[in-house]
C-alpha cells in the first residue's frame, strides 16, 4: 500500500524510516502552489520507488523543480541522478560538497559501507553563502551552512502557518575525518539550529519532533553527548 507522512500542511516525509528502502536516509518534501522541492534522495536503490509512491499518493511530482543535497554521504545523494533524470528538477547543494556529489570520491561518499555504486550527477545550483534562498511557488525554503558532520552540510528550514519546519539531517552524526568532520564546527552548527527556535524537527534518520520543546531537547540531547 502507498504511503507517505503528512508533517504539517505542504511537508511530507516519502521515503527512509520504513517508507523505503532501510539504507535510506529520511527523504522530505515541501510543496506549496505550483512548485515542490525534495530534500535527499535516499541512496538510490528505492528512487524509482520513492517517486511512483508519492504518485500513486496523489503528489504530482512534475511539480518538483528543485531537489537540495543536504550533503555528499551516499544514503542522502544515491538517487540524484534517477530522479533529476525523470524529474528534469535542478539539484541544489553545497560548493564543498561538489567533490563527493559531483566527482564522487569514495572516501566523501562513503558508498562502499551501503555497497552502492553512486552515479556522478552535476550539480546546478552551487550554495556559497552562509544562508541561501530557494522558493516553491512562492514559499521561502532557507538553506543554512551547517557543518560539522561534513563540510558542506546544510540544514533548512521555512515558516508554514506560523510555525517554523527545520530539516535538520544527521545532527547525531555520526563523525569521521575521513570525510572531513569537524566536531567544533557541529557544535558551532547546533548552536545555530537552536537559534532558529524551530517548532517542527524533521531529521535526517530518525524522523519527526513536533513541537518546539522535542527539538530543543533532542538537539541538545546531542550536544550533551558529545561535549
């Protein structure tokens, strides 16, 4: 049967945390009027899966025109190439996350631990900034340099009916300086999540926190942890 999460009005979970495939990271997805962005794609194996879902969910996902990369490891970025290629969306990510989405190192990917051959895919919008904009039809998305995790990992969040919707994926890691994880960074990156005083968590793996105290308490669950 076909099944998706509805987080609040216009956000969706459609995939990971058994939606799809258990290698998959949660996949999210915003719409509002016309247009909808994906965030991740899983790691590439339910892609196709993943898609035909939210159609057959009554999501028409010819309205997706951007799917953001929130960074480079294989469980977030497996199905770029599948789904940019059937969506004909633009992918979105972060400059320092060019070597593993778009040249695919191994070591930045961490392909070989889902034993999953990634397919290289080009990124066409490059995030620069410290916070960067993308809209669908007309709603705000807000994508926040947040690394720690890895370089050029981003959260994002948007403001939904008064009530603000952080996606905030691997904010409990896990940590390797093969693939550049700086633990000062992430601690620097959570502050700044706390800062957003954000109502609604959807994470990376481990699903959805809907108020404003669960988000509080998880991320600095974490925080706590590895201090």
């Amino acid at each position: 049967m076909a099944k998706i999460i509805e987080v609040c009005n216009g956000v969706y979970q459609v995939g990971g945390n058994r939606l799809s495939f258990p290698e998959d990271c949660c996949v999210y997805l915003v719409k509002h009027d016309q247009e909808a962005v994906l965030i991740d794609t899983g790691a590439g194996k339910s892609a196709e899966f993943i898609l035909d879902n939210m159609e057959k969910c009554g999501i028409e996902i010819t309205r997706i025109k951007n799917i953001i990369a929130t960074h480079g490891h294989i469980d977030h970025i497996g199905g770029l190439k599948k789904m940019r290629d059937r969506l004909q969306a633009q992918i979105v990510a972060h400059q320092l996350e060019l070597p593993a989405i778009e040249d695919g190192l191994p070591q930045l990917t961490a392909a070989s631990w889902y034993r999953v051959e990634y397919q290289k895919v080009k990124v066409d919008r490059i995030l620069k900034n410290e916070i960067e904009k993308v809209e669908a039809g007309g709603l705000e998305l807000y994508c926040v340099h947040t690394p720690g995790h890895t370089p050029g990992g981003i959260s994002i969040y948007c403001d939904i009916d008064g009530k603000r919707v952080l996606f905030g994926q691997d904010i409990h890691g896990p940590f390797n300086q093969e693939w550049g994880s700086d633990m000062q960074q992430w601690r620097n990156s959570m502050q700044k999540l706390l800062d957003l005083e954000a109502d609604i968590l959807c994470e990376g793996h481990f699903g959805i926190y809907g108020s404003a105290k669960e988000v509080k308490a998880y991320i600095e669950s974490y925080l706590r942890r590895f201090s």
